[in-house]
C-alpha cells in the first residue's frame, strides 16, 4: 500500500523540518525522503511504524486509510516542533549516549544563559 505523500510532506512541513531534516532524525538518506514524498518509492514496513511513531500518528493515517490522525493511545504529546527535533536526536541511541548528551545540553544551556545575564 502506497505512503499518502501529501500527508506525509504536511507532518514534516508542521514540524518545521526540512528532507534532510527528517532523514538525519530517522537516520535514513535525504533522497529516500524526497521519493517517498513523489510517490516514487514507499517505505518498508519497519520504517513505516517508526514514521508513525516519530509524527504521533497511526500507520493508517500515514496510509491514507484513516482520516484519524491520533487514534487513541497515539495523540502527540505537548511538545514544540523544535523539542520534538531535540527528542529525536537521541531517540534510538543507547541510554549512555542519551545520558551524554542530556548532559551536554545542561552545560551548554547554562553557559548560554549566563550569557544573556
């Protein structure tokens, strides 16, 4: 069954996110993005799920089989497009990597506010 490409090209643009965008967070090619959103290929079954799970949203939405776009257990949580890319950085990555990071981030956000006092 074909990716309902208009869909699929509205979540991203909701996002504010760039192809390439969207490819570094799912770890996929730029270009693969670009021929899901013609039509021209469609995604695996496994990467299909991950899209879903990545827009808060249903497989079948995705699909097109459904005009429901967060069916129970699936509505988005409250977080800005931008949190939502900060999240799928580290989504996937070891809880080591993740610990990492977290911690990376507190330094740099401390040291940016100390900037604006």
């Amino acid at each position: 069954m074909a990716l309902h490409k208009e869909r699929f090209i509205a979540l991203r643009k909701e996002l504010n996110m760039t192809q390439y965008d969207l490819a570094a967070a799912m770890d996929i090619a730029q270009n693969q993005v670009s021929r899901y959103e013609t039509g021209e290929s469609n995604p695996k079954l496994d990467t299909l799920i991950q899209f879903a799970d990545f827009f808060h949203t249903s497989t079948d939405y995705l699909l097109g089989r459904s005009d429901e776009r967060h069916p129970e257990g699936t509505a988005a949580p409250d977080l800005t497009p931008l949190e939502v890319q900060v999240l799928a950085l580290v989504r996937g990555e070891s809880e080591a990597v993740q610990g990492a990071a977290l911690a990376i981030l507190r330094t740099a956000i401390k040291e940016l506010r100390a900037l604006d006092e």
